[in-house]
C-alpha cells in the first residue's frame, strides 16, 4: 500500500505542473523519433530504401521484440526481427548488419560509461574507511 501511495504522490506531483508535464511528455517523444531515426538512417547507410512510416513500424516492432525476455539484453531476438521486418527491403546480410548498428547503439554508449562505475559505486556506499582520527557518533561513548 505504501508504494501505491508514492506512486499516486509522484502522479500528482507530475500533473501539478502541466508546463513541466508537457516538456516532459514532448522530450519522450523527441527520444523517441531520434531512436527512429537513426534506425532509419542505418537503412539509408545500407542503400535500403525503407520508407519512414514502415520503418517506424519496423523500429518500434524490432525493440519491442529486444525486450522480450529470451536472450541477454535482446541480443539475437532484436537482430532476428530486424532481419525478419527489414527483408522487403534490405539483404540478410544488410539486415544483420542493421541489427548489429541497433545493438551498438547500447553496448557503445556503456563501455563509455565503464570507468564511472567505480566512482559511481563509491557515491552509493558509506565511506568503509573508519580512520583513527574519525569521531565517534555524539552520546556514544567507549
């Protein structure tokens, strides 16, 4: 029950400001069309002439796939429904190809993030180190 609060809390915290709603609302969208595009322009890279709508359809249907739970990180199933969406238009080849982009698109941007995971862990843990000149908490006394 308590979470169904937070979430209603969180809603309402969301509403209470329609401007901030409406930027935010648009921002998504904004992702949204830039993931689609891309795919698209991968197609074009691929001297596949796919047009936009389809390969809208193609994209959205491609990742939802990836999300399905079959394979780490929808490695294999997104690449299948690339080559399974894309056939009318681009080679096997080119397909896979187009797959593998789509897949690059998450693995490159994480192993550019890979050195602040340490930094990172170190925000979420209290400090380990207790040195011998640290203060013990007030009211405890040893």
């Amino acid at each position: 029950m308590a979470r169904s609060g937070r979430l209603q809390e969180m809603s309402e915290w969301f509403w209470s400001a329609p401007i901030r709603a409406l930027g935010v609302i648009t921002l998504s969208v904004v992702i949204w069309g830039a993931h689609l595009l891309q795919f698209w322009l991968f197609s074009q890279a691929l001297n596949g002439h796919v047009p936009v709508l389809e390969n809208a359809a193609f994209a959205t249907l491609s990742i939802l796939v990836g999300l399905l739970p079959f394979t780490f990180a929808g490695i294999g199933t997104r690449d299948a429904a690339v080559v399974f969406f894309y056939a009318p238009y681009l080679s096997p080849a080119a397909a896979a190809l187009l797959g593998i982009l789509a897949t690059l698109r998450y693995v490159l941007p994480a192993i550019a993030g890979a050195p602040f995971v340490a930094d990172f862990l170190g925000l979420l843990r209290p400090s380990e180190k207790i040195g011998s000149n640290s203060r013990q908490p007030q009211g405890r006394k040893s």
